[in-house]
C-alpha cells in the first residue's frame, strides 16, 4: 500500500501540488498588489492549504472551533510538529489572520514584498522605537476579527514533542491585551518530519485541537509568564501519548 500511495504522489498529487501553488502565488502576489492584503493575502492560500491536504489524500479533524467567537481577534500559538502545520492552519483554523515572523524576511525577494503588501506581523526587537512600532503595527492589524498566529517554539520539532515556549507572542497578547488561544497539533510530525523534507508524504491522519481562549488578568510580565504556563500546558495536554513530555530541542 505505502509504494501505491508514492506512485500517486508522484503522478497525480504532485502535479496538482504544483499548479496549485504557482496559482496560489499569482493570486497573492497580484491581489496584494491592487489593494486589500487582508483578503487575498489569507483567502487564497486557506483554499491553497485545503487543496494539498485534499490531494494528498490526508484525513483532518477539527476540534473546539465553537470556543471562538465571530468578530474577536486572538493570538493563535501552536505546537510546531513539522511542514504540514501551516497546511493544517491556514486550511482549517477557518480564522483570517497574519502570521507573526522575524523581521529579517521582509528583506528576501518576492517572499518579503508578498508578506509586506499582506500585512503579516515583522518582529523587529532592534531596540526600543522599533519595538515600539512594531506593537503599534499589530494594534493596527489585529482587529474586526483578524488574528495572529505563532509558533512560539521557533522551530519544528525533531522528535515530535514539544521543546520551550517563548515569550514573544505572549508578549504580544499583553500589549495588546488580546486573548490567546492554544492549538494542539497531532499528527504533522508523522506526515512529514523535519529529517524527512522533501521526501515522500506518509499517510497519518491530521487533528488540529481548539482550546479554550486564555484572556488577560492584568497587564505586565506576571501575565506573561501565566498566560505562556497555561498555554503550554493546555497545548500539551492534547497530545497524544506518544509525544507527551518535554524534549529539549537544539534548534533553540
């Protein structure tokens, strides 16, 4: 069944992979250029990460989305298993929002001129001022519903498990004295590991889990520190048996 399942990747599911992105490029590249990055710089790749899930034959399961509410802006933090969690995200969280990264990508080509005209969320910790603007950057952004989503252990995981949150975006959430909510990832790691990129998929269902919002109870470094403590050990609590526990993970 697993040489089946390549033979597929290989003739059909790669080349709609293919299309689908050079698609999904145009459309973001194009849309953000004429106005309305919110929109087309979500929109299309939502349906972009939904078709590759789709043909790559990869069952998704959501749990906890009724916790959210319609017009509230949150700051998403989720377990950073592997490749296939921004699939997972931008496909099936079914929230428009910006991804939160280092400032230093909005200086690559294309990629940096895409996020920038999309309004994703640099972080620039080059001093106070420019701290400063970029909190005032996502005051701006953050609101009507549009949210931000972070992997607050910087980098995937290599064992599966989960390795140190930092505190950037809880930081973030104080600032702007927004909720945050936890997600729970299960099953990226077994689709595509770090050590595995740009191999053959392998076949393992997809679980995203919603938790239940974390708002603020004051503002400061104690909400900080509370606020990450009960988002780790939310995030960890859905997990499943095999990756439960904490890893130290070199990459940070």
């Amino acid at each position: 069944m697993k040489y089946f399942y390549r033979i597929y990747q290989l003739f059909i599911a790669l080349p709609i992979v293919l299309v689908a992105t050079v698609l999904v490029v145009l459309f973001i590249s194009v849309g953000c250029a004429l106005g309305n990055g919110h929109f087309w710089g979500y929109y299309p790749a939502h349906i972009w990460a939904r078709v590759i899930l789709w043909a790559l034959l990869l069952p998704v399961k959501v749990e906890g989305r009724a916790q959210l509410e319609k017009d509230q802006s949150y700051v998403f933090v989720a377990n950073h298993q592997g490749a296939f969690d921004i699939f997972l995200i931008y496909g099936y969280l079914n929230r428009n929002f910006k991804w939160m990264m280092k400032h230093q990508l909005r200086n690559m080509p294309l990629v940096g001129y895409a996020c920038e005209k999309s309004h994703q969320i640099f972080v620039d910790k080059r001093g106070p001022k420019k701290i400063k603007a970029t909190y005032d950057k996502a005051r701006e952004t953050l609101q009507g519903g549009t949210s931000v989503t972070v992997f607050p252990e910087g980098s995937r995981s290599f064992t599966g498990h989960m390795g140190v949150f930092k505190r950037g975006a809880f930081a973030l959430a104080d600032e702007l004295q927004l909720p945050v909510v936890p997600l729970t990832i299960n099953g990226s790691f077994n689709v595509m590991p770090r050590m595995r990129d740009m191999k053959f998929v392998l076949w393992h269902p997809l679980t995203l889990t919603i938790h239940q919002p974390i708002y603020p109870v004051g503002q400061g470094a104690d909400n900080i520190e509370a606020t990450k403590n009960q988002a780790y050990d939310s995030v960890m609590s859905a997990l499943v048996p095999e990756y439960q526990g904490f890893v130290e993970n070199p990459d940070q």
